[in-house]
C-alpha cells in the first residue's frame, strides 16, 4: 500500500536510521478518491485497449480529470494528517509507485516529486500532481516497454519533513558503472539535492574502499550554485564563492559517516544500495534507499570485455611530462609510429607482416586525459622484433623503469604479427636475425652515416626565418622535414636494440660472475667513457659561469638582474664578450630546455630567460669541479674480482654497451635538433593560421591536432571548424590538469567506457604522506650527499642542494651541475639525465616512489647513490624536528 519509497522508509526507521519525520498516503487513500469521485470509470476507459498510439493525450485528460474531482471527506483528512505526522511546516511530496525502487524495475524518474511545499492547501495541490504523474507520459510508456499493464491502482504518496540540507548527495555500496561491489561512490554538492539529481550542478565524486571506508579517488565538480529552500514552493539557486567550488564539500569526517551508514544499509538490506543523503549540522539523514538496479541478478556486474592493454608512463614522462597538448601529442604520436614501422623494415618486415605491424605502430603511444602514455604491450611486440626477445624485453622493463613485470604467459602472446609455423617461420626467423646481426655489428658506422646525413640536412632546415615564409610553403618543409629527418631515422633503432642485448648480457656476466657486486656496479660498467655529447650542455654552463665569476661586474649583473631582463641588461652595459659567450650557448645548446620536446613549451632561442636561471644557480663556486671517476670505480672492481678469458669477454661485452650508449646520447642531440625545428615550423603555422582568421592566437595552434593542421593545409577540414574544436579542448586540458594520474594502470576495450578510468584510480586533490622517512629506489650512482631538499618541476633554484623531482627530461640537464644529489621519482638508470649524471658523478637515486609527495622542500637528507635509499635527517626548517645544521657534505663511495 505505501509503494516503494514508503516501503523502504518504513524499514528503515524501523531499523533505526536517521530518518526526517514521514507520512505515507497509501494506494488505498488513492483507490477511494478514484472511487468516490467516479474518476476510476474515466482511467477504465481511458487506459482500455489501444490506448498508447494517444498516450499523450490519455495523460492529459488524466491529469485534468485529477486535478478537477472532488476528494471526499475521508481523503482530505489523511492529506491533512499524513501532513501533521511529516511534522507541518515545510515538506517533500513524493510520488511512491507499486513497483517502485524494486529488484527488476526501479521507474527511476517516472514519478514526481516536489520539495519545499508549505501549508495545507499547497500539500494537497502537490498530492494531486504525484497522483497524476502515476499516469504521466513517460510512465505509461516505461510500463509499456517492460511489458506492464498501465493500471488503474495509482501511486501511493509520501510527505516528508524537509531537512535544511548543509551538504546532500547519493552515495552507491557498489559502482554503478562497473558494478565492482569493493567500492562505494558518494556524489556530493552544497545544498540541497535537487541539483544533483537535476543535473544543473557538477557535483563532486569520491570512490571509497567498501571494507576501509578509504578514499580511493576524488574529483572536484565546478559546484557553480546551491540549491535551497525558496520562499515559496521549490528551490532558491544561489552562486558558490570560488573557493568553495575549488575545495571538496564533505569532510574526512563525513566520508566516514556515510562510509558507516552505506555499510549498515547494504547489511541491513544485503544487496548493495543507491541512498539519497542530507547532512545538517551534525546529523548524516537518510532520505531513501533503493537496489542499484544496474547490478545484475546474481552479483556485481563483470569486467568490462574486450582487449586489454597495460598502460605506463614510465619513461614517457621524460620527454612529455604533465598534460601535453593535443599538437605534441598527435606529432609525437605521429612520429613514433613512423620511426617504428621504418625500423621494421630496416629489419627486413614486408608484404602482409608489416600491414600487420602497421596495424600497431600508430598506437605505440596513449593520450589519456592530456597525459602520454606508452601503450605498453606494443612496445613488447616492438622488441620482438629483434632475436634473444626474453632477454630483451627484461631490459626493456629495466630500461623503461616499469613498476612490475608482466606475466610471462602473457609477453610470450605478443608478436608483432602473427608468428609462421614450420620450415617456412623458422626461415622467417633466421633471415631477420641474419639481418639484425649485421645491423648489431655495424650499428657503429650506420650511427656516424646518420650523423652526417642528419646534420648536412638539419642545417638546411635550421637555417630558416619560417615566419617570412608564406604559410603553405612552410607546410612543405614540414612535411620534407618530416621524410628526411624522421622517416629515416628508423633504421637507427637499431641502436636501441643494440643498447637492450648488450646492457641485458652484461647484466647476465655480472650476476654470474660476479654474483657478490653491488646493485649500481652494472650501470656505473656501462656508463659511457669519454665526453658523453649530452653532458656538453653541463660543462659549457659551468665555463660560463666561470667566466661570470671572473668579472665581478658581470657577477653583479646577473645576481641583481631579473632572468627576462638580464640578455637586455647585458647588451646596455656593453659586456659584449660575455654576451657572445651566451649567445653561442644559446646557438650550441638552445633547443636542449627542459620540455623541450613540448611543442608548447617555447625554448631557450624563444626565451633565454631560461638560461639566465641555470646560469645564477651555477654561480656559487663548488669545492672541487671534478667529477669522480665512475668508470675507473668499475675496473678496479673488475681488477679484484675477475681476470682471464672471463675478463675479455666481459670487456668486449662491455665496450659495445658504452659505445652504445654514447651514441644514443648523440642521437639524442639529433632527436632534439628535429623536434626543435618542427617546433619553429608548426609556431610559425600558428602564426598563418591566426593572420587568416582560422584561430584567434597564434597559440591556440597547439590545441588543434597536427591531422587538423595538415587538413587546414590540404584542404580536408573547414576553416571554420578550428575555433570551435580550440574553445573545447581548453577547457578539457584545463580539467584533465587537475587530476592526479596513476603512473600504470589497464584498461579493456575502449579505455575511456565502461569505467576503465574510474577503477584505474584518476583523482584529484592533495595527494596524502606516510610519514616515511627512509625511501628506497634503484642505485644508479654511487656515492652520498647530505642536505636540503629542493622539491621541484623545474630546473632552477637548487642552488647545491638535493635535487627531487617527479621526472626529469634532457633539459634539466645543465641544472645538474648545481645539485648535490639526484633523486628521481619516476624514470629508469638509462634515463638521459641519469646517465649524465653518472658522467658527472652525482650521487643518483630513480624510481624512489612517492618521493615528491613524501618530503617537502628543506627537508634534511641523506642520499645514498648506491644503495638506493634517501633517508630523512630532520625535518624542514619551521617544522620543529630537530636536525643537524644545514650545511652541506658529499662523500665518494668506494
């Protein structure tokens, strides 16, 4: 008799939950108004056969008939007593169908409800208007399409006391996306519910733990308005204070209570539920309860189908760190996908086998939620590619700095295309291995026949004022640029390889041989000996802050000048020479900038303010210029403990992975030099393309996909489409930056669906401490360092201290010469910055996890590069931990 919300709300005051006082107008107050005022004669005929080709029309002349008939004296009393018992005053009136909130049919949205109703009269008018929302539409034609008959029993109505909400919501015991029964998922505005449930408020969303009551993810809706008591019958909207919007509406106290409340609901009703919530005050009120119907019959729904893919952002995040944009992406993306399938044939792929290779090459990369991420599974069948694939693909993982392994059964699934059978695959088999053995022994001379051809043609696009040029013109030497610096650079991933089977079988040697060698031993063996070319920008900016420090009135300048003012500055005080020193830097190592590979991201030829920071953190003089001798480290090491045809053998080994690794770093400048070119094209296409009127600023080029700009180009995409697509993706990048990204995560079938992103953990908000104070990571260098934390994104400010940073990118690198030690978040030993700084003989520590979020700046350490750790010493200063004074020691470790 009192349908489904007076069902539940009876069941749950009675198991003694906070309820708002109610009253229940059951069916059978319904059937003798119908009766008594002969309406139940009118909905026989009306909702008789053939009724829904005219269901609109049946509606209305319900509704009419509703509002119209006499209601009798026995029904005017229990409107007038359900409304002393809900406690008078202000009120909910809501529709409570037979079958509502029920295990197979929820009419969620088919019934009407109505809040802030004051006054007797008022109550009874909105009494009439639930009745008739029983005949509305949309729920005839909801029964019809579930198969049930329209009825003439009508709903029961509730009337309930209206809680001057501080902060309401829904909160769901399972995921009703995924149906994973291990969460809970609360949305929460300020206010009423009302806009919520309308879906006029971006409300906040907090997935809990189901067991722990932890939250596991937050995101911050806009939470522009308020819904409140009106003065009349509805809702009053009011604007939220920004700060209000920017910062979470619950409480860690309130998450725990309705954390509490779910689990007692869902035990008392055992099936998870969907419960409508008010907090005032102090007190967390139920409001009502229902199934959540999306779950099926026998238990949460399963995992999403589909193909499953590893996401990891590993050592990505080197070159595209944070939120990129569409451009750097799609050119990257781009890039990628033909440098690879270039490497492919370079080992002999043709015909069907590379149209299979093909099918992945462009997907070696992700865009998720503006970040990069390697789509990992192809970059295992990438290194199938070539022979020994078991070892391969271990340091591949290594190198990569990936968090966890995959399962073997899984790797040995991932071909780059479908493996042939028989005397026909082995042959396959043995032809390309013939083809990368030669490219292995030779990978030294095709890397110098690279270089030249690279630079021969590198200067002629670099010596270009591609803003003089006309638009289209440019667009042809993109796509020159394109073809002749990136498209052959396929055959040197060669390289790559060369670098994973060398380094892998030296790693192999040294845990056979040398079973008892530190864990830094391998890499400090492999460290390239000699001038590395990417440690050329260190050295050249230590030269030229010795310069500086000869002339104190060159010292004076920069120490007092602002960074963007200081090339200016220069000039005025006629310091011509030292002028010239910089611009040659800036000539020599311009495009090397941190997120120099952010097309986004102007570099040091845009912008030498950049430069003029690194230069003043450089300047204090630092005790000894001379870097420890790593690789001399490794051989006396070697000297103690192996010797004979072992010894050759390990050497020779050795040599081709230094060597390796020395021209991966010169082939690193090269990358560098190309990207910095395109950069200065597609700048300049933004420039066109804003003189022509397709875009606003020349910038907004960067949030257009490079597919958009070359159609702009070719004639495959109009114009006037580009304002528009510029307009959308600003505000998505500007919510995608405010979210905490998992750095590994999978997803099945399309990632953005089915609640991938939602059980990978997207979130937002503070990320919280442990409270640890010892971290550990891999060695990569050995030797310790003590003093303060520099927490940072940015290579500047370290003025000798111990560098962390969530990701470093070949940019950072002539910051190292001002940093103590270097503590890595992410990355792998064969990051670019870790290998310089081996070369430069930085105690270095990578993939420490949840350094960044565990000490702040000031933070006293203690950095041990060879065993891994990072130890807290003392507290930042202000904190009140007490610690040593803040001086500074660095010590080699032998």
């Amino acid at each position: 008799m009192a349908g489904g919300k007076g069902k539940n709300l009876h069941t749950l005051t009675a198991a003694g939950f906070h309820i708002p006082s109610w009253s229940v107008l059951g069916l059978d107050v319904f059937a003798e108004f119908s009766r008594g005022s002969g309406l139940h004669e009118h909905l026989v005929r009306l909702l008789g056969d053939g009724w829904e080709p005219r269901a609109g029309q049946t509606a209305a002349e319900i509704a009419r008939l509703i509002e119209t008939a006499p209601l009798g004296e026995r029904v005017t009393e229990a409107i007038a007593l359900a409304y002393r018992q809900a406690g008078g005053g202000t009120v909910a009136v809501r529709s409570s169908g037979a079958e509502e909130d029920g295990d197979r049919h929820s009419f969620a949205g088919q019934f009407d409800s109505f809040l802030n109703v004051r006054g007797l009269d008022e109550v009874t008018a909105h009494v009439r208007r639930c009745w008739a929302s029983g005949f509305s539409e949309r729920s005839l034609r909801y029964r019809a399409r579930r198969g049930l008959p329209p009825g003439t029993g009508g709903v029961a109505v509730v009337v309930q006391r209206m809680v001057a909400a501080e902060r309401s919501g829904v909160l769901f015991t399972a995921d009703p996306t995924t149906g994973r029964t291990d969460r809970h998922v609360v949305s929460a505005v300020h206010g009423l519910g009302e806009g919520l449930v309308s879906g006029a408020v971006d409300a906040d969303t907090i997935v809990l733990d189901a067991a722990t009551g932890e939250p596991l993810s937050t995101v911050i809706g806009d939470k522009q308005e308020r819904y409140d008591a009106g003065p009349g019958a509805g809702c009053r909207v009011s604007p939220i204070p920004a700060a209000d919007r920017a910062a979470p509406c619950l409480t860690d106290a309130d998450l725990v209570r309705l954390h509490e409340a779910g689990a007692r609901v869902t035990a008392h009703y055992g099936a998870p539920q969907d419960i409508e919530w008010a907090i005032a005050g102090d007190t967390l009120w139920i409001l009502q309860s229902r199934p959540v119907t999306t779950l099926t019959a026998t238990g949460p729904a399963p995992e999403p189908e589909g193909e499953l893919r590893v996401w990891d952002n590993s050592n990505i995040i080197e070159s595209f760190s944070g939120v990129v944009s569409p451009l750097t992406y799609t050119f990257a993306a781009d890039t990628y996908a033909k440098v690879y399938e270039s490497y492919a044939r370079a080992l002999g792929v043709r015909g069907e086998r590379l149209r299979e290779v093909q099918e992945w090459t462009p997907h070696l990369l992700g865009h998720v939620h503006g970040r990069v991420y390697y789509n990992l599974f192809h970059w295992y069948r990438m290194v199938r590619l070539a022979p020994l694939y078991p070892l391969n693909r271990r340091v591949l993982e290594k190198s990569l700095g990936v968090a966890e392994s995959i399962p073997d059964e899984v790797a040995d699934t991932l071909h780059p295309f479908t493996p042939e059978t028989g005397l026909r695959g082995r042959f396959s088999r043995l032809v390309r291995t013939a083809v990368f053995t030669r490219r292995f022994l030779t990978i030294r001379a095709s890397v110098e026949a690279f270089h030249r051809d690279f630079y021969r043609a590198y200067a002629d696009f670099n010596q270009v004022d591609y803003d003089a040029l006309p638009g289209d013109e440019t667009y042809r030497r993109f796509r020159r640029l394109q073809r002749e610096l990136i498209e052959k650079w396929g055959p040197m991933q060669a390289l790559d390889a060369t670098i994973l089977l060398s380094v892998g079988l030296l790693a192999l040697l040294t845990r056979r041989w040398l079973p008892a060698a530190p864990e830094w031993f391998t890499w400090a063996a492999a460290a390239p000996g000699g001038a590395v070319e990417s440690a050329e920008p260190a050295w050249a900016l230590r030269a030229l802050a010795d310069r500086a420090r000869a002339d104190p009135a060159i010292l004076d300048l920069l120490e007092r000048t602002p960074d963007d003012e200081a090339h200016q500055a220069l000039r005025d005080a006629g310091h011509t020479g030292f002028l010239a020193a910089v611009d040659a830097y800036i000539a020599d190592y311009g495009y090397r900038s941190p997120d120099e590979l952010k097309l986004e991201v102007p570099d040091l030829h845009e912008n030498p303010a950049g430069l003029f920071a690194l230069l003043r953190d450089a300047l204090p003089e630092t005790a000894d210029g001379a870097a420890p001798d790593r690789g001399g480290e490794a051989d006396a090491y070697l000297d103690r403990h192996l010797r004979g045809p072992r010894r050759l053998l390990y050497e020779r080994v050795r040599g081709k992975a230094r060597t390796a690794l020395a021209d991966r770093e010169r082939l690193r400048f090269c990358r560098t030099r190309a990207f910095g070119a395109a950069k200065r094209m597609l700048r300049a296409l933004g420039r066109d393309l804003a003189r022509a009127g397709a875009i606003d600023a020349w910038d907004d080029v960067f949030l257009l996909r490079l597919d958009e700009v070359e159609g702009a180009y070719e004639g495959m995409i109009v114009h006037t489409e580009l304002r528009d697509l510029v307009t959308l993706r600003r505000g998505r990048l500007a919510a995608d930056a405010a979210l905490h990204a998992p750095s590994r995560f999978t997803t099945r079938g399309a990632p953005y669906w089915s609640g991938n992103l939602e059980r990978a953990g997207w979130t937002s908000g503070p990320a919280a401490r442990s409270g640890a104070r010892e971290l550990r990571g891999i060695p990569c260098c050995p030797g310790t360092a003590e003093g303060p934390a520099v927490v940072t994104d940015t290579p500047r400010d370290i003025g000798g201290g111990i560098l962390l940073t969530y990701r470093t990118d070949p940019g950072w690198v002539a910051a190292l010469s001002s940093a103590a030690a270097l503590v890595i978040e992410r990355g792998s030993p064969l990051t670019h910055v870790a290998v310089v700084a081996r070369e430069l003989g930085i105690p270095t520590v990578v993939q420490v996890k949840g350094v960044t979020t565990e000490i702040r700046s000031g933070t006293r350490l203690r950095v041990d590069g060879a065993a891994g750790t990072v130890t807290v010493l003392a507290g930042p200063p202000g904190d009140g931990t007490p610690g040593a004074p803040d001086t500074l020691r660095t010590e080699t470790h032998q």
